[in-house]
C-alpha cells in the first residue's frame, strides 16, 4: 500500500474536482510504481497535454492544471538533482 503524508508544494493544493482530493495522491501512487525517468515522462507529458488542449477544452483551469504538473515535475527534478550532486 503507498501512503504519503507529505502535503506541501504541489501535494498541498488540488487543481479539478473534489474527487481528487484522497489519502493517497495518483501522483504519489504512480512515483511509487514508476522510475523516475518513467515518473518524469509522465509529469512532463501531462505538462504537454493540458497546455496543447487549453484553447480547445477547458481554458485557463488546463493552464493551472500545466501549472500544478510543472511545479510537481520542479520538485521532484530537484530532489533527484540534490540526491545526486552528494
């Protein structure tokens, strides 16, 4: 079972419905279950996805959407980036 109790930077806000707002984070289930090249491609794809549809879909709440992935994406390339420069 992943569990995460970290609710700060991109975990600490919700962009969408309510039904996302759950004890465990997609997102978090998903980083447990990838790589993190894996995990990388799927942040940076989603970042790809909600800024290529927001004319088309759902406007600026997609631009947020991008947003929220790109901070998500930030945190996690520099936690691996200060893992690895140790």
């Amino acid at each position: 079972m992943v569990t995460t109790t970290d609710r700060s930077g991109a975990n600490s806000m919700q962009i969408g419905g309510e039904h996302y707002k759950k004890l465990i984070q997609p997102w978090d289930a998903m980083e447990c279950w990838m790589s993190p090249e894996q995990f990388e491609g799927f942040l940076r794809g989603n970042v790809i996805k909600y800024i290529a549809r927001y004319k088309d879909k759902d406007g600026m709440k997609d631009v947020h959407k991008a947003k929220h992935y790109l901070e998500k994406l930030l945190e996690c390339l520099e936690t691996h980036f200060n893992t690895t420069q140790k």
